[in-house]
C-alpha cells in the first residue's frame, strides 16, 4: 500500500498552476494539423511488426441542464432530436476512421464521455455500440476495459441493463457533493437516493469497477459539509474515486460567471477540505494514485501502480498503455503513433467537415523525439513515482546526466524540500511530494517554458 504525507505548508508554497498531464505536450500546444498528417499516421500504426491495440473514445455533448462549475465541452438542451442528427454524422466518422485501421486489431478499451453520454436514450445507445461493432473488433466477452460517464439524474436501473447488455462494464458516476445548498448553487440537485439506486443497479447488474466524481473548492462547501459528502460516498464504497480541485476560470468558461465568487470557500478551506479528503479516504482503505485519484487496494489501478505498468492518457489514469487512442465526435483527441490531433470544437465546423467526405481534425502536432522522450518521463514520474535516469538513458541512447543537466539543477530545491529524493538508480517521489507531481512533472516540461502558464491551466491545488 503506498503512504501519502500532506504537507500543508509545502503545497502552499508549491501552489501555481500546471497541466494535468494527460497527454505531453499537452492540449494547449497543438497547431494546425490536416486530415492528410493524421491519416500517414494512423496507416504507420498498421506498420508496426506487432500493431497495437486500440482504444476508442467517443464524445457526446448534449446536457439537457447546465451545472455551473463545468469546463467540459458541451451542447445544453432539452431537444433530444439533436442527438439523432448528432448520431448521423458520428456514424459516417465511424465508417471513415475504421477505414484507416486493420480490422485485426482489438478494442481493448473504449470509453464514451461528455456532456451526458446517458443523454441518448437506449435505442441509441444500442445503434451506437452496434456500429461500433460493425466496424471495429470489440471483445466478444466482458474482458475489455468498457466504461461510460453517467449522470444519475438522467438513469435509471433499466438503463443500467442496457449499458452491460450492449457491452460496458466500468461506471462512473458523476456527484461532485451531498450538500444540498451546494448542489443548488451549481445547478445540480442530486438527491442522495438517486446516485444510491444506480451504484445498487451496477452492483446488481455485475459491474467490473464503480467510480464516483467530488469536486472540492465549490460554493458554500465547508470542511465540515465536505467532510459529510465523503462519509455519504464511503459507505456506498465505489471501487475508485476522483476528488477534483474546482477551477474557477469564468472568463473561459461562460457558465461559471453564475457562481458568485463570494460563496466560493478560501484557498485556505480548500486546502482544509483537500487535507480531509485525503486523510479521509486513506484510512477507509483507499490509496491515492495521484493527481486527485483514489482506489481501493485490490482495484486494478492499484495493483498497476504496484506493479509498474500504471499509463496515462486523455483519459486520466489506466491500466492500458499499449493501444492507440482514436477519439471520435466533436472536440475529442486521438493519439496515434506518435501523433496527436483533435476534432473540430463545434458541431458547425464537425458536421460541414464530414458532409465534405473529410475527417474533421482541425488541429495536432506530430511528437519529436525530445517530446517522446519528456513524454516518457513525465509518465513515469506521475504513475510510479520514480525515475531510473539509467534505463531513461538505454531506452533513448543518451547521457541522462548530460541531457537533463538544466533539469537536474531544478530538482535539487524540491530535494531540500523533501519533495523527492535521489537514490543510486534515478529519483523516488517521496511521501510527502506525491500531492505535487505536478510540479515535478512540470520541471521536465520545455512547452511551459514557451506558454502563459497561468493562463491557461488550472491551479496544481
């Protein structure tokens, strides 16, 4: 079991803001990209002695209520027609994109996120996921790594048979909090029964993983009130969990201007409330995996990170890291040999690009070796906590010493703050550090060097 230390007065003095590290480099450094690069690469991922598997991403962006807090990209309304056109077009990228790949290589995750993937009623999401499978292999069984984002507003337990009967197997559920008046000053009222009866329906229903989503840094939240919703989702015991910080950036997100900024608690409280979430969940048995993720010891993000082969993507944390990630629908990113490259934003722009019989990537940038190298690193460092600047240095040919000699000079106040420490092989993550791996991460990340860092990320705390 890995042992977290928080350090409050560190995290104060390491607070700035930095990239979550789904990808590297990571969104913000994505220029012009064609149709045509994205293709070269996806038929070099067919080139391969031994071609990877796949992982599929779909977005579906419709809400029918707005919850206040949100960054997502979204579509609100409560026309449910709109996702029947939405489907026309997401079906015709599926045929187009599925042309580009061998069809011998397995889907061994796919994930459908939003907005509100459960804004599609079941017929939908039937036609969805048989399309899928007419045109990409999917496991036949239940061993691929399926999930789906769920509002529990928007379900019931009928629903849920339906989402394992067509192929899912993980379930996460949006919370965020218990609180009533926190829930009415973001728009979201969720009564406790209802997200209840769902995690019983994918119990009952043989559900493989069930995680639930807290956001801390919210209206009129409270050490105390806080310390009520994780009691509240501890007892339901979900196999994971994902504590988020709320980043209040209005003047990006339109509908956090409905949040007044004076119910918001103090950077103070939010680090009480982060402290308590923490220490929370740790002594309930639940392990902090990093960067605001917790599961339980026999889940298997755990049992990755133990055993060393813990990845991460545009996805968070996961235990594929051997498949190439086709994103499909509107704003979503792929990540194919050695390539990123993202769809068209709005529905306008992606609806116009597949009527004209292209794809409609809009943006990306091919990795070059450097990339793919820092890459490594910062996964490394963000899923195991460690270094070995020697296997760095057999895996890229190079003098770890020498490359990262400017990198090396950084890392040595995080030393004196007991942030890491080097050993004769590299560097650990101590204790006491593991809540700012971002930080870390982020000395081995020359984009940032090129960006406004405060401007367009969230804060690391």
């Amino acid at each position: 079991m890995n042992i977290v230390q928080f350090d409050a007065n560190l995290i104060r003095r390491y607070d700035t803001a930095g990239p979550r590290y789904t990808s590297y480099p990571t969104a913000v450094a994505f220029g012009p990209f064609t149709e045509d690069e994205y293709k070269a690469h996806a038929y070099m991922s067919n080139e391969d002695p031994i071609p990877l598997p796949l992982s599929l991403y779909f977005h579906i962006p419709f809400c029918d209520t707005v919850c206040f807090y949100c960054g997502c990209n979204k579509i609100v309304t409560k026309d449910h027609s709109k996702a029947t056109t939405y489907l026309e077009y997401l079906f015709r990228e599926i045929e187009m994109q599925a042309k580009l790949y061998d069809r011998d290589r397995t889907v061994e995750q796919l994930h459908w996120g939003g907005g509100t993937p459960t804004f599609l009623n079941h017929d939908e999401m039937r036609a969805l996921m048989e399309k899928t499978r007419q045109h990409f292999s999917l496991h036949i069984t239940d061993e691929g790594d399926y999930s789906i984002e769920i509002d529990p507003r928007s379900v019931t337990a009928e629903t849920i048979g339906v989402l394992r009967e067509i192929g899912f197997n993980r379930f996460s559920l949006g919370v965020q909090d218990v609180d009533a008046k926190v829930q009415a000053a973001v728009n979201r009222i969720q009564p406790i029964e209802q997200t209840t009866a769902i995690i019983d329906a994918c119990r009952a229903q043989g559900a493989k993983s069930i995680s639930v989503d807290l956001i801390y840094g919210l209206p009129f939240q409270t050490v105390d009130s806080f310390r009520q919703t994780l009691n509240t989702i501890i007892d339901m015991s979900p196999d994971r969990l994902s504590v988020f910080n709320y980043a209040h950036m209005p003047n990006l997100f339109k509908p956090q201007r409905r949040i007044n900024e004076e119910d918001l608690p103090t950077p103070e409280t939010k680090l009480q409330i982060m402290q308590l979430a923490v220490e929370h969940l740790t002594a309930a048995g639940y392990e902090y995996i990093g960067m605001d993720h917790f599961a339980k010891p026999d889940d298997e993000l755990a049992l990755a990170q133990r055993q060393g082969t813990l990845h991460r993507n545009f996805q968070g944390y996961t235990t594929h890291a051997d498949c190439d990630l086709i994103g499909m629908g509107v704003s979503s990113i792929s990540s194919v040999a050695e390539c990123y490259s993202q769809n068209a934003k709005s529905m306008e722009e992606y609806c116009a690009a597949i009527d004209a019989g292209y794809l409609p990537v809009i943006k990306g940038l091919t990795l070059d070796e450097d990339d793919v190298l820092r890459r490594y690193i910062i996964q490394q460092l963000a899923c195991q906590f460690a270094l070995d600047f020697s296997q760095v240095g057999r895996l890229f040919s190079l003098e770890f010493a020498d490359y990262f000699q400017r990198e090396l000079e950084m890392l040595q106040p995080m030393a004196a703050d007991e942030l890491l420490r080097f050993t004769n092989k590299g560097v650990e993550v101590t204790p006491r550090g593991r809540f700012l791996i971002r930080n870390i991460c982020m000395v081995f990340d020359v984009s940032l060097r090129k960006q406004s860092v405060q401007q367009r990320f969230s804060r690391v705390i």
